[in-house]
C-alpha cells in the first residue's frame, strides 16, 4: 500500500543518498588502490587512487551542496532539515545547521580531510602512496558514519538525507499514513540557540580543521612503520604537526572567546569534558612536536616521537567517543545528541589504536637507541622534560574527563568531582608554573651541551625584570594564594625571556623568530588566564539589610525590579530601565553609573544583556559585558519571571 | 641507575598522585540515607521533584536560594535547599541530580543537573503535537 505524498522534493535526497554511497565506496576503492600502489610501487594503482580520492572529494562536495540546498529551500520533508533548522533562524546562520547535527559534522571533518589529501598528493612525493593510504583508510570509516544502512539488523552511521517519514523515532505515527501530512508541518524545530552567534560560525570549522590535521602526522608516522622507513617521515611531516598546534590551539581559544561572550557562568574556561577533550590531543600534540624537533636536530627520542604521534591521533578519536557517544550524558554543555553510535565509535577508535600498536611491536627492535644520555645542560633535555610535563598534565585532564567511561566499564558510581574547576585547577597550575619556567629557559640551552655561566648571564636580567614586575604587582593583586603568586611570576618570567631572546640573541630577526613569539604568545595566555579567573568579583551581592547567616551566603545573583530599584554594585549604582523584544530576543536595558559627590556629575554606561526565547530548547541568556583596559563589567540575566 | 629510570619513577609517582586525587575529590551517586550516614562528604543524589509539596523561591529576600522537596531512587523524599537561582524549566524536569550534603534532614546543594524530557531528545512528541492538528 502506497501513498502518494503531497508536496514532497525527493529528487535532490535521492542523489545525495547516492552520493553517501559513492563517497565511502570511493574511500574504499582509494584505500585498496593506495595499498597496492605501495606494495608494488605500481604508478596504474596510483593513478586509480588518486581518481577515486577525487571522486570521493567530488562526492562530499555534493552531498555538502544538497544539504545546503535542502536546508536553505527549508525542505523539512527530511528529517536533517527540520530537526536542525526553522524560517525564523537568520540567514547567515545557516553553515551552523552543518555542526548542530552528528551527520553535518561528520561531512565537515571528510571535508577537511579532503582538503588535506590534495595538498599531500601536491606535495608529499615518494610518501604520498603510504601517507594517502591512512587518511583513505580514516575516510573509510568517516563515511560509514553517514551511511545510514542497515546490515543484519544493526544500522551503520545516519544518513543526513533520511526523510521524516522514514526515520525510526517516527515508526508507526499517524501522520505515515497522511498523504498531506507536509502541509501541516508549519516549520522544523531550528537550530540550539547557543550556536546562534558569531563565535559559532567560525568556531566548528576551525577545531575540525584542527582536528583533521592530526591525521597527517599519523598517517606519516604509520606510513613509516609499514615501508620500514623508520626515520624519514619526520622531516616532511615537522610542519603539519607545527599547523595542528596552530589550527587546533586557534579553535580552541575561539571556544573560550565564545563561552566568555555568550555563556553564562562568566569565564572562558570551566574544565568542561568536551573542552578538555580537546585540549588534551592539543597539549600531546604539542610535546609531539617537542620531540620531533629532537629528533630533527639529534637523532634521539625515535620511540617517543612514535608513541606521542599515536597518542595525539587516538585522543582526537577518543574525544569523539567521548562527545558523540552520549557516554557524557548530561554532564558537558557541549555534547552531541546520542544517535545511538557508540558501538561504531568504539570500533572506529579501537582499530586505529590496535592498528597502531601492532605496528609498533612489530618494529620495536629498529625504534630502539643504543645512544649515550643526554647532557642535563642540553636543550634536548630540557625539551624532553618539558614534554613529559605536558603528557603528565594531560593524563590528569584524561583521567577526570573519563570518569563517566570508568563507571560504564567497572560497574562503579563515581561521580565528577564536586568541584571540577579546583580539582583540576589544584593540578594544573603547578603544570603551567613549570610549563612556564621551561618556556622561558628553553631556547637559552644549546643542542648537545651549554655554558651554563652563560646561560645564566643571558637569563639574569629576565629574571630581575620579571622579579620586579611580580614585586610590583603585589600591590594591584594583593593577598593572593602563593601558587598564584609562582605563576604569575613564571609567566612574566617567560614573556620577558622570549622578548629578550628575539631583540638580543636574534637581533631581532623575524624568520627564525617562530618559538619565540609562539613562547611569549603561551605565557601572555596563562598571565591573562590567570589574572581574570583569580580576580573575578561578585559585585551584585545582597546588600540588604536582611542577615541570611553563615550557612546562607548571598552568593552572586541580585533582584532587580523595573523602574523601582537601584541598587549599589561595587562602585557603581544599577537601575533597570526599560525591556524590549525584537523578533526573538528580549533585551534588558540597565544603567551602571556612578556620582561624583562634589560636582554631581554622574558617569557611567548601558549595559543591555538579552535572553532569546526558544520554546523548545528553552530560553537562552546571552550576557552583555562592558570591557575596560583593566576590567570588564559582566551582566547576565538569570530567569524570565 | 639511568636518568631515564628517575624520570619513570617520577612520572608513575605523579600519576599515580593524580589517581588518588582523582578518586578522592570525586563525589558519588548515592541515595539520602547514605548521604545522611556520612554529613560531611559531598554526595550526587539522583532522583525525581514531588510536584505535590510546595516549592520556595524568593528572589527579593535571596536570589540565590531555591527550596523543593526531592523523591531519592530509592523513594526516599526530603527537602533540598539549592543555594542558586530557580533553573530554568525546573518543573517540566524529569530527573534531577543534587550535589551537596545532607545536614539536619535536608539537603543543602550546591549545584544541580536536570534532565529535561523534550529538550532536545525528543522529536517523536514534537511531531505528533504537529502532525495531530487538525
């Protein structure tokens, strides 16, 4: 029995379901034909593969087309449509719709991947057959999360293309049997309202970039492990590890731009699992790098170089286990909708991982180093130890985000530390203190061996600067925990040494200015961070009159009446003048100023936080906030009453 | 002994620092009564709103306190005090996590996790509540 359904666009999702077939299958077929072109370094398997990487390109391309085709025409006749967009949403947020959903980011990752692939083929030469052949590989399983088949009984990936009519939540509804059933479907259900800012349009894409780029060195290093070219690799793929750091590290400060905007708990950083999932990836990718450079320039660390490259690949996947599996629950803003792919995930993550180790086993007779110990006055040394830091930090992020998979494996009941941010602050600013300490002395060590007079002859006057500056400052921060204290000084210490490195060992040369500016640009953050997390300050406590006891602490929130109150908040006064609703948003306009009590001249300025009503996801507070030179004024609304 | 057999060491005396504190900053899901047994460990308690008890929140006297009665899984009901603001969609919640401690029979939080039914999980009733209009 077949209906005839009214009004509905099948033509367009057809091709696309076409298209997710030929994007894995093309996958697939590259892989196969990249194998062999290694195996017998045949330039006809070549050829093949790299027709059916373009094939696989031209695929993703067109699947992203269609989807966007559909979403802008707002035909939510399929399910991706009407559950990720709606008519009211902006036009320009309309990329957003991409990585609301698994599936769209899913295709942005393939994307990236893509991109990457042709820039390897341009430029990889006599790797490109080992090197395309793992990112093949990875494409390979990408795809097969959009697939959307059922094999046996177990549905593989979900498909962006799947109708409403067609999707399994809606098995059995009446409005099946509607032939008119779309003329009732007034709009789809629109996009979380959190994504509804700039900082989400530019954030996604980068952090996938990001992500997609540890997938180069990887690729080169399992390359590597399979022609028995155990050290060669390291020199080409250098510079995509140097823009992974890069890309990832700007995607994830991009996060914390966006939660300092827009969230409302007032800060940039919250230890949040998904934040640390990827941070994490970022800080081995880092000591990846470290060590590379060891090797580049002493030929030491083979093993670790092999294993941080690992790690750093394993952990983007675990991170997407982590976000997408639901395994997270509710405990992580950030989380993707649980589609029920966590088996999949699994599968995905643990092949690479045993893959890998394999790999390494099989070859670790040649990885090992019959080389003497390095001087502890070498900068090889230090580097490493630097390294070893940073994998020490990240086990401890690693080991706190994972809690929830702990409970899943060992049947335990552990819950997330009641307060996650000390938790983990307890740990890792003594790592930033020593993170800083290395980034300062780093580049004053010489490869092999240093003088260390003057090493110290070099360093003293960074070290006078940052002792006065940190001497100084205790007038502005006042008391202060003294961990605080170490850090503050550490960073300025580090600024200050990587400023003096450029002006008087490179004379100010710019082309071989790289760490250091990468160096001062690390310690300028952990300053930053530090000063604005440890200076923050509730000003709308209850000033009342009204004595709540010990036990009651009037923490940080404030009733404001319209019109009626005004009330003292630090040094300023506060009054809430007027609200307005546009469209969506409800703005509230409150007036911060203050008086001078001789002339009577009042200053101050406006301060307009909004909420944008959302029905279905529920309302959601954006804060305003008023940036100083030294402080920023940071207003937030709490509930619609 | 080798420097790099120091650096072991080290690195597995830190790790396993970091699993210690780990374990022993971290709360546990558990019931009132085990909560009430142990007054002053922080507890995660999982359990349901009694919409039929009255709920207390006045934001002129302090924005910050939020009062309920809570059923544990376990069927156990005591009162909560939240020291946040009323959330958001409280009522619509179908389950709701409390982290604090108990003390003298109620439950002082200091934070809470809801779970809400149609948030964003649940198309299914969106779309009968579309497709039913007729």
């Amino acid at each position: 029995m077949d209906t005839n359904y009214i009004g509905e666009h099948l033509f367009w999702g057809k091709i696309g379901n076409l298209l997710v077939i030929l994007a894995g299958t093309a996958a697939l077929l590259s892989t196969i034909s990249y194998y062999f072109a290694l195996r017998k370094n045949d330039s006809a398997w070549k050829k093949l593969a790299r027709q059916a990487f373009a094939i696989e390109t031209f695929s993703v391309l067109g699947i992203f087309g269609i989807l966007f085709y559909l979403i802008f025409n707002q035909r939510f006749e399929y399910f991706y449509v009407w559950e990720h967009s709606n008519s009211v949403m902006p036009l320009r947020y309309i990329l957003s719709c991409f990585w609301e959903g698994q599936e769209g980011s899913f295709l942005l990752w393939m994307f990236w991947h893509c991109v990457l692939g042709w820039i390897l083929i341009a430029t990889s030469k006599e790797w490109e057959n080992g090197v395309m052949f793992v990112i093949s590989l990875v494409q390979v399983f990408l795809a097969s999360m959009i697939f959307g088949i059922v094999i046996f009984g177990h549905k593989i990936g979900s498909n962006p293309f799947i109708l409403l009519r067609e999707h399994p939540d809606f098995a059995n509804l009446p409005f099946i049997k509607m032939p008119d059933y779309l003329s009732k479907i007034k709009d789809g259900r629109g996009l979380n309202p959190l994504l509804q800012n700039y900082w989400m349009t530019i954030h996604p894409p980068t952090l996938f970039l990001g992500f997609a780029s540890t997938v180069v060195p990887f690729a080169f290093a399992i390359a590597a492990l399979i022609q028995k070219k155990y050290t060669e690799w390291i020199k080409p793929a250098l510079p995509w590890t140097v823009f992974g750091v890069m890309i990832l590290g700007t995607g994830i400060l991009m996060g914390a731009a966006w939660a300092y905007e827009s969230l409302s708990f007032g800060g940039f950083w919250a230890w949040d699992p998904v934040e640390n999932a990827s941070l994490v990836p970022w800080m081995t990718m880092v000591g990846l790098l470290h060590v590379m450079l060891i090797y580049r320039y002493r030929t030491r660390s083979l093993m670790s170089t092999y294993i941080l490259d690992i790690a750093t690949f394993f952990l983007i996947l675990y991170s997407t286990f982590l976000t997408r599996s639901g395994i997270l629950g509710g405990s992580s803003v950030h989380a993707f909708t649980d589609l029920g792919m966590s088996g999949h995930l699994l599968i995905y993550m643990l092949f690479f991982l045993v893959l890998s180790i394999v790999l390494l086993v099989i070859n670790r007779k040649a990885l090992k180093e019959h080389t003497e110990e390095e001087h502890v006055s070498s900068r090889e040394f230090w580097m490493f130890i630097g390294m070893l830091v940073l994998v020490i930090g990240s086990l401890q992020i690693t080991f706190t985000t994972s809690i929830p998979v702990f409970n899943k494996l060992f049947g335990s009941k552990l819950a997330p530390p009641a307060d996650p941010i000390d938790h983990y602050n307890q740990w890792q600013v003594p790592i930033a203190i020593l993170v800083s300490l290395l980034l300062a002395i780093g580049q004053y060590f010489k490869y092999k061996k240093s003088d260390s007079k003057e090493l110290w002859k070099k360093l003293s006057l960074s070290l006078i600067i940052a002792a006065v500056i940190t001497g100084l400052s205790a007038f502005y921060l006042g008391s202060y925990r003294v961990h605080y204290y170490f850090l503050f000084f550490a960073s300025v210490f580090a600024f200050v040494a990587n400023f003096d490195y450029f002006i008087r060992t490179l004379k100010g040369k710019f082309e071989n200015s790289g760490p250091s500016i990468a160096h001062a640009g690390i310690a300028l953050i952990l300053l930053g961070a530090l000063i604005s997390n440890s200076k923050k300050e509730v000003i709308s406590r209850n000033l009342k009159n009204i004595d709540l006891g010990k036990d009651m602490p009037n923490k940080e929130n404030i009733m404001i009446e319209q019109q009626t109150d005004t009330l003292p908040m630090g040094s300023y006064f506060v009054s809430y003048t007027k609200r307005e609703q546009k469209g969506v948003n409800v703005y509230f306009d409150i007036d911060y100023y203050k008086q001078n009590p001789s002339t009577g001249k009042r200053t101050g300025f406006p301060s307009q936080p909004l909420v944008q009503l959302n029905e279905r996801m529920g309302n959601v507070a954006e804060p305003a906030t008023k940036h100083f030179l030294t402080q920023d004024i940071y207003t937030h609304h709490l509930r619609r009453t | 002994m080798k420097k790099t057999h120091i650096v072991a060491i080290i690195i597995i005396a830190i790790a396993i620092g970091a699993i210690i504190s780990t374990l022993a900053d971290s709360s546990t899901y558990a019931t009132f009564s085990v909560a009430a047994e142990n007054p002053t460990h922080t507890y995660h308690v999982v359990g349901k709103l009694n919409k039929e008890k009255p709920q207390d929140y006045n934001p002129a006297v302090n924005a910050d306190l939020f009062s309920f009665y809570l059923i544990d899984n376990s069927g156990e009901e005591h009162q909560v005090h939240l020291q946040k603001a009323k959330p958001q969609d409280f009522d619509k919640s179908e389950q709701i996590v409390v982290v604090g401690k108990m003390k003298d029979g109620s439950f002082e939080a200091a934070d809470i996790l809801m779970k809400c039914p149609s948030k964003y999980n649940n198309p299914k009733d969106d779309m009968k509540a579309v497709t039913s209009q007729r």
